[in-house]
C-alpha cells in the first residue's frame, strides 16, 4: 500500500475538502494522485503557501512551504 498524506493543513486546504491521508495499490498511482493533487493545490489556492510532493518509503507527502 501507498499513502498520499498531507501532514500540515492550511485554511484552503481544510475548505477544499479534500482528503488529508489517500491510500493506492500502486506507487505509480498515489504518485499521480500526489502530483496532480499538489499542482491543483498550487493553482487554486490562495498563494500564501506553495505546496511540494516527498518521497518517504512507501508514502508521498505533500509539504507546505510559505511562499515568498
């Protein structure tokens, strides 16, 4: 099992809905989902932080940063 986590949770982040921790059978897919999911991120929200994908064992974190 592969895990896509978000460990640190912004104000747009909690109102988007989406899910903190998703779990996948592959590594290919929850590298796909954490992508796609960190770029959407970096798109829509409000640009008070920029969000990054790690790789750590068998999961795929996605790190906020603040963007300045």
């Amino acid at each position: 099992m592969f895990n896509v986590t978000v460990p640190q949770q912004c104000g747009c982040f909690r109102r988007s809905g989406k899910d903190a921790l998703s779990t996948f059978e592959s590594k290919d897919e929850a590298l796909v989902h954490a992508t796609q999911m960190a770029r959407v991120m970096n798109d829509e929200f409000c640009d008070k932080h920029v969000f990054n994908v790690v790789e750590h064992q068998n999961d795929f974190v996605i790190l906020m940063n603040a963007n300045r």
